[in-house]
C-alpha cells in the first residue's frame, strides 16, 4: 500500500490489520525504512487520537464520577 496521505494511509492500514490483510511487522518496517519521519508522525498522530486521548478522557470522566460518589455519600 503506496500512499503520500500518511494519516490515510495508517488508517487503511490498521483496518487492514484487524481483518487480517495486512502483517502490521513488515509493513510497519516497510514505510518506516521507506518513508521516514512523515509516516511516524502519521503513526504517533494516530496513536494519539485513538489511544492516549480517549484513555484520558476515561480517566478523566471516571476520576469526575468518582469524587461525585465521594461528596454525595458525605463525611
């Protein structure tokens, strides 16, 4: 998979590599040899949004609930 859209690119890729299509080893090697700094940046960018920040704002929401519970069941 050839594509100068980096964040399409990882995308496509990822999905590929639920369903199967894809061995994430060597094509992850394959665009980072070839590629370089652009197709990590995707990939980091990738990370970011779909597991750093959701993983925040889970601990976020779950840290809000927790000290609701704490100041509703009082002293």
């Amino acid at each position: 998979m050839y594509c100068e859209d980096y964040d399409f690119a990882v995308n496509l890729g990822i999905l590929a590599g639920k369903r199967d299509f894809l061995h994430y080893d060597q094509w992850l090697k394959e665009r980072i040899r070839g590629v370089g700094t652009p197709f990590i940046k995707a990939l980091v960018h990738y990370v970011n949004e779909n597991v750093i920040v959701p993983c925040r704002e889970y601990i976020i929401k779950n840290s809000i609930s927790r000290e609701l519970l704490k100041m509703s069941a009082g002293p």
